[in-house]
C-alpha cells in the first residue's frame, strides 16, 4: 500500500514528520562533509527554535483563528526561567547538559503555559484587532518587566530584586539575571540535536491537539462561532486551550534559543520579534504545520546564504518576501499548482476489463 492510499490527514502527517527527519538527516551527513560554513552552522539551533515558535503560533493564528502578536513574551518567559532554572541545577552539582537542557525546557514551558493561561482568561473573551493590541501589550510588559528583574543564587538559594544586583544579598554567588543588561554567563548546552528532537515535539503535540475531538472544537469555532455555541461548545474554553498550548511550546523554543548564546537580553524579545514569528506562519500558510517549517528554516537561513553580497541581502530578503506573498495568487502559478496536485492524487489506473457481447451499458 503507497501513500496514496492513506488518509489525507495521515498522508499529511507523514510528510511533515519526513521533512524534519530528512532535514535532519541532510544537514548532519552535509556538516560531516564540511559544507556546512560556520556561520551557517551557528544558525542551526536558532532555525529550530524558530521552527517551533511558527509551528506553536500557527496553533494559534491558523488553526484557533485569532491574531496574536505576544509570541515573543512568552518565548522570553521560557527563555529567561530556563536560564535560572539551569543555574540553579549546575550549582547543585548537576553535571549532565541533556538533565540541564531537560529540566531547563520543561520548567520554562510550564512557566510560559501559566503566564499564558493567566493571561488568556481574559484576552480570549475578545476578538480580532482588540485581541492582537493586548497581546501585544502583554508583550511589551512582559519586556520591560524582565529589564527590572535582578536574580542570583548561591549556596543559601534563590535571591531575587527589582533594584539593582547589590540588593541580592549573596555571598560569593552568581549573578543569572541583571536587569536590562539580561542573562549573562550562560552555559551553551543547546545542540542541534536537542533541536530537532524539540521541533518532533512540538510538532506532535501540535498535530495530534489538531487531529483530536478538541481539535476539531477549536477549528469549529475559528470557522463559526455562532454555529459551535449553538451546539453547546464552550467557545472560550477552547480558544484559552489553543492559547495556553501554544504559549507553553513558545516558553520551551525560548530555552533552546537562550541557551545557544552566552547573555541574552530582554530587548531580543521585542515587537519585531513577534512579527517575524507571525511572518513565517503567513508565509508557510495558515494552519499548514509543514508550511510554517519550511518557510521559518528558509527564511532564517536566507540571510546568513546572502551574506556575500552584505550590501543587498536585505533588499533579496525583503523582494523573497514580496513574491512569496503574490505569486501563490497569479493564475499561472495557481494553474500549476493544480495540476501538479491533480496528478500526484491519480492513483494507478484500473486495467480495463473486456465486455462480451459489444459495448457495456451506459
């Protein structure tokens, strides 16, 4: 049995889990070979991190249907709790980088989830431009919060101010948070591995959220939401469930990117942050999970491949974006499109059978 002949939904699903794996598989056999520059692998771990954080947000933005513009608060609450959560560990002797990465992306996520949550009760009750202005407040105040937050710890535990580092109290500790200047030292334990394997994660809680009966609740609201209330489903419920998954996902994309850099500071988790993840859900297509991990690999990698040419890169960048968005709706392309898709779903052709007599009935 080919793949033809499975479900549509299967069929889908597939060919996204192939495209990470066969991703994975190219660029480890390339970086082995030593085609790979340095600076393009430098760029690995954050293509993965911005992989999860379209394929998280397109929960949001493509299957729930709402407009969200505070990915990056939440990705900055993971990256941030990560940070001191893995500071913590190795001062109380814990000595293993996956146990470190490990602890690190599931803490961070439970704390984007809930700051998610939280926010959610009562962001989800609006709708359209209202919902996209106060997720994007959220996360502005999430930013210049982190600028305020003073953390360190030593053998006494946790200390933690909104002054300045001399407030902490310690003694002969380690400073993991100092204000705007943001997380400094930190241990570089992200891999591309550990990437990959976060992407396959994300991918999956994504899907099956989507394949299952709360799945289709939320994608029966997004498309009606007259419709799903009058059959008794709890509109608000199921907004805040897509929400607060996807914040969580966000909150463990933002331990991988912090901890693939020695400081990273709060102002990296701006407004534009936000709108790039937003862009790579736009581009790769609403609800379409495989879209949003081609378009956020390629278009993080386009500018570092363009890097020879440094005094034109961001105009290519800028016009790629431009013909990703028009050419999908030339008639030309829309043409082909369908028929190249009209031949891949014709399945082998029935041989044909001989009728005695003369011809079949009509």
């Amino acid at each position: 049995m080919g793949i033809k002949a499975l479900k549509p939904q299967t069929r889908s699903t597939i060919i996204t889990y192939a495209i990470v794996i066969v991703a994975f598989v190219a660029v480890t056999l390339l970086d082995g070979m030593g085609l790979i520059s340095n600076s393009l692998s430098g760029q690995l771990v954050p293509i993965c991190a911005y992989v999860s954080l379209a394929v998280s947000l397109n929960l949001v933005v493509g299957v729930s249907g709402e407009l969200s513009l505070g990915h990056a608060g939440f990705m900055s609450v993971g990256a941030f709790t990560g940070v001191v959560v893995a500071g913590c560990l190795a001062r109380m002797g814990v000595e293993s980088e996956i146990l470190l990465f490990v602890g690190s992306a599931v803490v961070g996520a439970i704390a984007a989830g809930i700051i998610g949550f939280l926010v959610g009760i009562p962001v989800m009750r609006l709708r359209g431009d209202y919902l996209a202005i106060v997720t994007l407040a959220f996360g502005e105040i999430i930013k210049n919060l982190l600028n305020n937050f003073y953390i360190g710890v030593d053998d006494a535990g946790l200390h933690f101010s909104m002054t300045d580092t001399a407030s902490l109290g310690m003694n002969q500790g380690v400073i993991l948070v100092n204000g705007p200047k943001g997380a400094v030292g930190i241990d570089k334990i992200s891999t591309f591995v550990l990437g990959i394997l976060l992407v396959l994660v994300t991918v999956a809680v994504v899907l099956n959220l989507m394949h299952s009966r709360d799945g289709r609740a939320i994608m029966a609201v997004r498309d009606n939401r007259i419709a799903a209330e009058s059959v008794g489903i709890n509109v608000t419920k199921y907004r805040l469930m897509a929400f607060t998954v996807a914040s969580a996902l966000a909150g463990a994309a933002g331990v991988l990117y912090a901890m693939n850099y020695s400081t990273i500071t709060p102002s990296q988790f701006d407004f534009n942050q936000s709108i790039l993840i937003l862009v790579y859900v736009v581009l790769g297509g609403m609800g379409n999970i495989s879209g949003s991990i081609v378009s956020a690999a390629f278009l993080t990698v386009l500018p570092e491949v363009l890097r020879p040419i440094n005094n034109y890169r961001m105009l290519i960048y800028a016009v790629v974006l431009i013909l990703v968005m028009v050419v999908p709706h030339t008639k030309i392309y829309q043409r082909l499109a369908d028929a190249v898709r009209s031949r891949l779903r014709k399945g082998p052709k029935a041989p044909a059978v001989a009728v005695e007599g003369g011809e079949a009935d009509e």
